[in-house]
C-alpha cells in the first residue's frame, strides 16, 4: 500500500518526511514507480494520463480544496479532495480583503491614483451594504463570520438552503437572494449545474451598481456579460482570483478594465505540512476501511 506524490517538488520533503514518521510509504514521482500494484492512491493537481497503469488505485487525492479539474475516475476509485484549515483561512482572508476593496471603492482610487487624482468618494457604513455569498459551505461559512464580525449585513446560497450563522437561500430562491445582494461573493464549487452561473441573468437580478468577488472558479464566470455589466454600470466593480484561462493571457481585455482588478488564483496555496497531514487521514482511512475524510460524492456532479 503506497501513495504516489505527483505534486509540487517544493512540497515533496515535507510531505516525504511525514509520511516516514507515520510509517506509511509514499513514492516520488512516476518514475519512482517500480511496481505499480503498490499504489493505491494518487495525491495530485493533475493525475497521471493512464491510471489503469495502477491495478490496484482506490484513491485520487486533490491536493487543493476543488476537483472540477480531475478527469472522471475509473470505476471503483475515489475521488478525495484536501480539507485543511489553511486553505479555509487563506480564502477567507481574500474574501474579506476584496470585499472591502469593493466596500472602500478601491478600484475607483487605484485608477485615480495611476492619473494622480486626489479625489474622495462617499465613505458608507459596512452596516449598509448586503453581502450575498454563493456556497456556504466549509470557505463560505467562515467568510460569513467574518464579514458578519465587519458588520456587513450578510446572508449565503446553497444547495440546501439551510440556515448557518447568517440566513442562507435555497438554490430555487437565487433571485431574491440576488436581489438583496449589493456585494456578491462566489465560492461555489464547479458542477454541471454552477458552470457559467455569474452571467447576464445573474447581473441583471442584482441591484444596480452591486459589486462581484469571485474565488470560486473561471468558468463560474461569462466574461462578455462581466465587461457589458461593468460598462453599463450594472456592476460597479470586481474582484477575481480565478480565470478561464488560467494563466490569463497577458493581452486579455480583463487586466485593463478599470472596474476589475485580479489575482493569480492565489486566494490559497495548499500548506505541505496540512496536505501531507491530510493524505495521512486518508491512507489511514484506507487502511482501516474508515470513511475517507475529504471524499466527494461524484453522483452530485463534481
Ligand atoms: P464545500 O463543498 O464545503 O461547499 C460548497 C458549497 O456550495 C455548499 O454550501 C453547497 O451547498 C454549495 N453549492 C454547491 N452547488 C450549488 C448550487 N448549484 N447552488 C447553490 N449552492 C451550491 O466547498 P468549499 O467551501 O471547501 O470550497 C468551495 C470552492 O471554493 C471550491 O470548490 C473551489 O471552487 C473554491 N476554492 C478556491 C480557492 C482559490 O484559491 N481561489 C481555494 C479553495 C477553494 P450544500 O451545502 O447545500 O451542498
Ligand atoms: C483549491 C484551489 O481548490 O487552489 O484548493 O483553488
């Protein structure tokens, strides 16, 4: 019983060396591989092309928080996701931030400050403005808490509908969610039914000038209805960290609009030590016949 580490080399030490001092074995690579029957689990971003190479495979780790960029497994493999309070807390801390820049109209003075224009906008209360989150789930009920803590008035999204620390609407009642929102944040994961949901329908339903802050993924977004939004003043300003493409192509229209500032999907970076932590759980879990911490039911539509 191995794991097959075909991750960041950064992080192989780390990992390499916990997993010594829990006495389970891990491989280093593919070309470390000398008897494929010994893996049974993968932990990667992007798996090996041919896992039918590994007869005896139970288990496809993500070493992040989403698996929307995992091909479909074959029968009778897994398919885990990391759970690490890191990756929770560094998204939460993105969130909180572009909420704010949002809140404090930063787009507006990083553009006065490129003119060197010395100009004030009105200044409101965080009590004000209404944060809408989509998915409340792990990230999204910490973002809820904090920008609560801030004294946003802040309500959440999700499938179930079911009440958290802050109000949360069913799927089946997303306008009037998205007619309460001025600041809409997205951390949904990306399913059949999420793909291309921030788009024109979505703007059109928020109050005039609302603000977006997307962490969740690329393809949650339509760009064309993104700019037509921003440039009709639908939307007054974005913030995103996640792209389709990623890399975003250095001449993208999105990196010169004035109402949209962006980051290299850094919202997390999955710490070595909690991933390493998190595969042990697993493996563990292999050994025992446990649940799998972390698990995603692929007959949701992950
Ligand atoms: P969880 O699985 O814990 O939560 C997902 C939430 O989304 C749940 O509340 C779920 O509802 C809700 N949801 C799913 N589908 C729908 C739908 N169709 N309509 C409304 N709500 C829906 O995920 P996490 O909080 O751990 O992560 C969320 C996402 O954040 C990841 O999938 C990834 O896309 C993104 N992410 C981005 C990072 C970055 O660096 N930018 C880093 C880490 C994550 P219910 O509870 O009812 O099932
Ligand atoms: C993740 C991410 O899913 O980095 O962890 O987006």
């Amino acid at each position: 019983m191995a794991l097959l580490f075909v991750s960041t080399p950064a992080r192989l030490p780390v990992w390499q060396q916990m997993f010594d001092a829990a006495g389970l074995r891990m491989i280093a690579g593919e070309a470390a591989v000398t008897d494929p029957a010994e893996v049974t689990a993968i932990a990667c971003w992007i798996p090996p092309a041919d896992l039918t190479r590994y007869p005896n495979l139970r288990v496809v780790l993500s070493v992040g928080a989403g698996v929307d960029h995992l091909p479909p497994l074959p029968e009778g493999v897994a398919l885990v996701r990391t759970l690490a309070p890191g990756i929770e807390a560094m998204v939460r801390d993105w969130v909180v931030m572009a909420t704010l820049m949002l809140h404090r109209d930063m787009p507006t003075y990083l553009q006065q400050a490129r003119e060197g224009l010395w100009q004030s906008q009105p200044v409101r209360l965080a009590s004000s403005r209404r944060v809408g989150i989509m998915g409340m789930g792990r990230i999204g009920g910490l973002v809820a808490t904090s920008l609560s803590a801030l004294g946003f008035e802040v309500a959440g999204l999700s499938r179930s509908g079911r009440d958290g620390a802050v109000p949360v609407y069913p799927t089946a009642r997303l306008d009037e969610f998205l007619a309460r929102t001025d600041l809409l944040v997205c951390l949904l994961p990306l399913t059949a039914e999420t793909r291309g949901i921030l788009g024109r329908q979505a703007f059109a339903a928020l109050p005039r000038g609302a603000g977006l802050v997307h962490a969740g993924r690329g393809q949650h977004l339509d760009p064309a209805a993104l700019r037509d939004a921003l440039d009709e003043g639908q939307l007054s300003g974005a913030m995103l960290d996640v792209t389709d493409p990623e890399p975003l192509p250095p001449d993208h229209w999105m990196w010169r609009h004035p109402r949209l500032v962006i980051t290299p999907h850094v919202a997390a970076q999955t710490d070595a030590a909690e991933g390493a932590q998190h595969a042990i759980a697993v493996m563990h879990a292999l050994q025992s016949g446990a649940a799998l911490p972390g698990r995603v039911d692929v007959a949701l539509g992950y």
